[in-house]
C-alpha cells in the first residue's frame, strides 16, 4: 500500500509480498521521477527501514536523474 506523505515528493510503502512491495516502490519511483523532472535538482531515494516497510522521496542529497537505496533496518547484517 502507498500512501502519499506529500503530492509527489514523498510515499510511504507497506506490503506483505515482495511482489507487492517491489511494484508499489517501482509506482513510487515513477511519480517522484515525473515531479523531479519539473524541479530539475533532486534524486530519488528509497529507503527500507523494516521487512515490508519502504519510504521513497526526493531528496537534494541526491544529484538529479539519480535513484538511490539505503537501508535502515538495523536488523540486516552488512557485509563487506
């Protein structure tokens, strides 16, 4: 489930499945794409912060026509 946090700028994700998830973050992307476009300086970032709990927003840390991921799930074991 999306719901919109701001009108194109900012959507927060649940879902149960990864198809689920995987299809909501993609519409997420796309409409945070099209705003983007208007503004012309800001990237879009997706963020988990659980399992099945994703936020996806633009952001002016990030250059535009760039889409970034970062993980906040504490949980999740990072590798390097």
């Amino acid at each position: 489930m999306i719901t919109t946090i701001e009108a194109d700028r900012y959507f927060h994700i649940t879902g149960l499945t990864t198809t689920e998830i995987e299809d909501e973050i993609s519409t997420a992307v796309s409409l945070a794409h099209i705003h983007a476009k208007s503004d012309g300086w800001e990237g879009v970032l997706v963020t988990r912060h659980e399992p099945g709990v994703y936020t996806v927003n633009l952001s002016s840390e990030i250059p535009y026509g760039i889409t970034t991921e970062r993980n906040l799930d504490s949980r999740t074991k990072h590798f390097h």
